[in-house]
C-alpha cells in the first residue's frame, strides 16, 4: 500500500515533535545530578545488588557522563535517521529507551542502591525500547512498500 501524502506529513510532523522526548529525558537526568550535586560525596557506591549493597565505587564525576552519553544517543540517533527518513520513529523509540536506562542509572546511585526497582527496570526498558523500534521499522517498511 503506498501512504498518501497527507499521511507522511503527519508522520514526518509526529516524528519531528518525537525528538522531543529523549531530550527531555537527558534534560531530566542533568537536573536530577546538578540538584544533588552538592550533597554527593567524591566517592560514590556502585554496582548495588538487589538488596542496595554496593558492590564498588565510582567517583561523582563519572555521573556526569550519563547525560552525555544520553545526547551522544540522540546525537547519532538523529543523524542516521536524517540520512534513512523510513528509520526515524523507531530511531527515537530506541534513543529515549537507552536515555532512560541512563536516568535509571542515575537514579539507582543517587538514591545510594535503595531504589533497586530503578535497577530491575533497566532491562525491561531497553527490551521494550528495541521490540517498539523493530517494530517500527516493519511497519515503516510495510507502508511505504
């Protein structure tokens, strides 16, 4: 079935606004860090276990790698759905599921390993992140196919 254009101009406008969404998540965990920020000690408990214990250190600084790990995602995300266009909704469905995996991240060590479901999340969230971008990008492939 070929779209008509009236429908890819509301699905290029849908996944224009789309991009909005891991930013906003990135923004999220950047104000999450900056907030606690002068409350942190240098070094910081790692690698909890389902009970909050940690299992390491980290320094606070490697916190602010989150959030640019999340705008280096979005970063690639965007310029490889500028060159494949058809990429573009599953392309931002995967950028905001690894985003929030990140801000799970953060939270999990900000909260010292008391908030393990931000740990359990993490692989759910990022499987449904790739399943809703395959799923996408069939779709995509079917419409315009």
């Amino acid at each position: 079935m070929i779209c008509s254009i009236n429908e890819t101009v509301k699905t290029t406008d849908m996944n224009k606004r789309g991009w909005f969404i891991p930013i906003l998540i990135v923004a999220v965990n950047a104000l999450a860090i900056l907030l606690r920020w002068s409350s942190l000690s240098e070094l910081l408990p790692a690698h909890f276990d389902l009970q909050g214990n940690p299992g390491g250190t980290m320094s606070r600084t490697v916190l602010l790698l989150y959030p640019l790990i999340g705008v280096g995602t979005c970063l690639m995300a965007f310029v490889v759905a500028r060159k494949m266009p058809k990429l573009q909704t599953g392309l931002i469905i995967l950028a905001s599921g690894i985003c929030l995996v990140l801000l799970s991240s953060t939270l999990v060590t900000l909260t010292f390993g008391t908030m393990p479901i931000f740990m359990l999340a993490e692989p759910v969230i990022l499987l449904a992140a790739v399943v809703g971008c395959v799923i996408s990008v069939v779709k995509s492939r079917k419409r315009i196919g």
